[in-house]
C-alpha cells in the first residue's frame, strides 16, 4: 500500500471514528476524530463538514463557517457546505445576533478575569438565554456559579452542556463538583421528649397545727393614705421607669427605620448607576457590534470579501485564468484572514505570484496607461512593486505617473530610489534624466 492510499484509509476512519462518536453526542471525541482525519486527509470534504456541524451546534459559528467556506473552495460542486452557508444566509440577523453574543461573552470573560463576577454572570445569562447551546458560555456561567457555591445554577448550566455534548471533560468535572456539594443529607428523626411531673405530698401527723396568717384591722385614714401613697407610687413609677423607656423604644425604632431607609436608598442609588453604566456599556457595545457586522458582510475589505477572494482565486487557477488570480490576489487583505488553513493555501499563492504575478500587473499598468487611464495604470504599478518591492521598472513607470500628476515627492523618492539601488544602467540613466540631475 503506498503512502498516499495508506493516509486516505487512515483519513477514512478517523471520519468514521468521528462519525460514530456524533451519533452518541460525544461532540467532544467527535472533533478530535474529525480532526485526525483532516490531518492526514485535508482534502477530506466530509469530515470538514461534519467538523462545521459539531462546532455549529457547540454554539461556534464563526469556526463552523470557515470550515464550510474551506470545504466549498476544495468541492465547489455537490458540496453539503453548500446548502448549510444559505440556511446561516437566509436566517435574517441570524449573524448580527451571533456577532452580540460573542461580544456578550467577552465582555463577561473580561469582567470575571477583572473579578467582577456579577457583571459577567448578568451579561452570561442573557446569552445563555439567546443561545443556549453556546457550550463556552454555560461552561463559565457553571463555574462562577460554583465559586458563589450556587450550586443549583451551577448543576443547571453543566446539563445544558452535557445535554448537547454527553461526554464533555470539563462538564464532567463540574458535574463531579456540583454533586459533591448537592448530595442527599440524611435527615434525622427528632427525638421524642417526655416530660415528668414530679408532685411530693407528704401525708400530715396528727400532732400538726395549721397556723393562719395574721390579721390587724385598718382604720379609714390609714385606707386614704394606702390609697394616696399607691397613687404616687404608680405615677412616680410611670414617670421614672415606663415613660423613658418607652421613649428609648420609640427613638430606637425610629433611627432603625431611618438607617433601613437610607441602606435602601444608598442600594437604590448604586443600582440605578450600575444600570446607567450597563445601558451606556451596551449601547457602545451595539454600536461596535453593528460597525463589526458591517465591516465582517458588507464592505470589499471584509472578514468575509477576502475568504471570498481566496476561493476566487483558486477557482481563477482551476479555469487557467492567472490573469483574473492575479488581480483577486492584489486586493487581498491577508492580516484579516485568521484561519490557518486558509493562510497556508495563500502561503502558496504568494509563492506563485512573487514568482510570476508581478509581471502580470505590469502588462495591465501598461494596458491602462496606453489608454489613457494613468490613474488605473499606477493602482497596477503599486500593486505589482507590492507583490515584488525591488521589481524597478514598475517602480520607474509609476515614478514618471506620480511626476506627470505633479506629485513631486512621491516621484523623486522613488527616482532616487532607483538610482541608488537599481543595477540597471539604462533605467538608472532614464531615472537620473527625470529626476533632473
């Protein structure tokens, strides 16, 4: 078996391996699989696609997509990818609302990282409610749940996850945790207290004698006086004894009423600002959000028009059409491309075009400025000294254009240039003639 067949059929059952783990929810050891087999099979369309299901339904759309883009470059036709980017494509604000998410859970991320757990578990929340499949967001919410020893909330956002992705590690060791702190207690039957009346009696001899108390008649005046002196005693006891304390009772309460007032007030208060610095927090979020969006979709230097000029380009290689890849490549933005998969297919095409593409775009500047179009022609002398810095004849052309449009500088910094750089004597001589010395 050579090596080539020998890697497919390994491919091949990675795929497989893969395959099978998804049907049982272990969405986990399935992209680990899918994985494998895209090491050793790249080309391997099938196990790309399911990879962009398994990390579509992990709430990771962004990564979904570019390996569905990357698998319609590699199978244009009859291609699964297909119908999954139109259904994200025809879901209206289906991106806009992943793009908030993603913003939501930062912004969470960097509150907790900051220690301001409230904040991250009020902006996870609300995106655990909009998209509660986004596996990363339940899996922070679950763990800062656990630090405020919310369990219960906790054990909620770790069967979410596990719902969706059975055999999740992390899931699984917070699961351990929660349960550990949620286990049934034995609950101990009370005790029964039995209550004794001990009564002593003690029968009487016949010797005892029952004494009863004295007695010694009152007067009438002696009545008065009882009855004034209890009077006085009485008031003297209301006024002394009743009367502060009740006022002491009275004052207490009120300071406690007026200190629950102004702790009800001050929370009132930090809540409102809190809530004033959410709104504006949001608000500069929504703004961001939607600028971000409009950059991602709409315009030619977007996230999205450059994994669109990659494809343009390879489907240019595949027709044989160099001259059509060569003017895709020169509006290729690639510090925004962040797949690694995708810079490695346009580490191949720079190769190709410092070789040979530098040329081409000369020949269309030339085009251009033969028609009268200078301002065409020097976007084609630019574009090919950016593919090549050091190719001087295009460098000299577009010079003599910056010098006809009466850009000076421009034009004799690249002469200069020339004259000290260029080996070439006829267009160090030519350079030295327009520069004037």
């Amino acid at each position: 078996m050579d090596y080539v067949r020998k890697t497919r059929v390994i491919a091949n059952s990675y795929y497989n391996m893969g395959l099978e783990r998804a049907r049982l929810r272990d969405l986990s050891g399935a992209a680990e699989c899918l994985k494998k087999s895209l090491h050793f099979n790249k080309y391997q369309t099938d196990a790309r696609n399911l990879l962009g299901l398994i990390y579509y339904e992990v709430g990771e759309v962004g990564d979904a997509l570019v390996q569905w883009v990357i698998s319609m470059n590699l199978q244009p036709q009859e291609n699964r990818a297909d119908y999954y980017l139109g259904e994200i494509q025809r879901k209206k604000g289906s991106l806009d609302t992943e793009r908030h998410m993603i913003r939501r859970f930062n912004q969470a991320l960097v509150y907790a990282q900051n220690g301001s757990e409230d904040l991250a578990i009020l902006q996870l929340v609300k995106v655990v409610e909009a998209k509660p499949n986004y596996v990363k967001a339940q899996l922070l919410l679950a763990i800062l749940c656990i630090a405020r020893e919310d369990y219960q909330k906790a054990g909620k956002s770790v069967y979410k996850v596990l719902q969706i992705d059975r055999n999740h590690p992390k899931a699984l060791w917070y699961k351990s945790i929660v349960k550990a702190n949620t286990g049934s207690r034995t609950e101990r039957e009370p005790e029964k207290r039995k209550l004794k009346n001990v009564l002593s009696h003690r029968q009487m001899e016949d010797d005892d004698v029952i004494i009863p108390p004295s007695y010694r008649e009152n007067t009438k005046d002696m009545a008065v006086v009882n009855i004034l002196a209890g009077l006085l005693l009485g008031a003297a006891v209301v006024f002394f004894l009743v009367m502060p304390a009740n006022t002491r009772a009275i004052n207490e309460k009120h300071n406690q009423e007026m200190l629950k007032y102004s702790e009800s007030l001050s929370q009132a208060n930090q809540k409102a600002d809190s809530l004033s610095d959410q709104i504006a927090g949001l608000e500069a979020d929504k703004k961001t959000a939607e600028d971000s969006l409009s950059t991602f979709t709409n315009d030619s230097d977007s996230v999205l028009a450059q994994y669109q000029n990659v494809i343009g380009i390879l489907q240019a290689y595949k027709k044989d059409d160099f001259t059509a890849a060569v003017k895709l490549y020169a509006d290729l933005k690639t510090e925004l491309i962040a797949s690694p998969d995708v810079l490695a297919i346009v580490g191949e095409i720079k190769t190709d075009m410092e070789e040979r593409g530098y040329q081409v775009l000369e020949s269309l500047g030339d085009e251009a400025s033969g028609a009268g179009d200078s301002q065409t022609a020097l976007d084609y002398y630019l574009k090919s000294l950016a593919v090549k810095p050091d190719y001087w004849a295009a460098k000299y052309k577009a010079a003599v254009i910056y010098k006809g449009m009466n850009q000076k500088e421009q034009a004799n910094e690249m002469f200069t240039d020339i004259i000290n750089n260029s080996k070439d004597e006829t267009l160090t001589a030519q350079a030295r003639t327009e520069r004037g010395f």
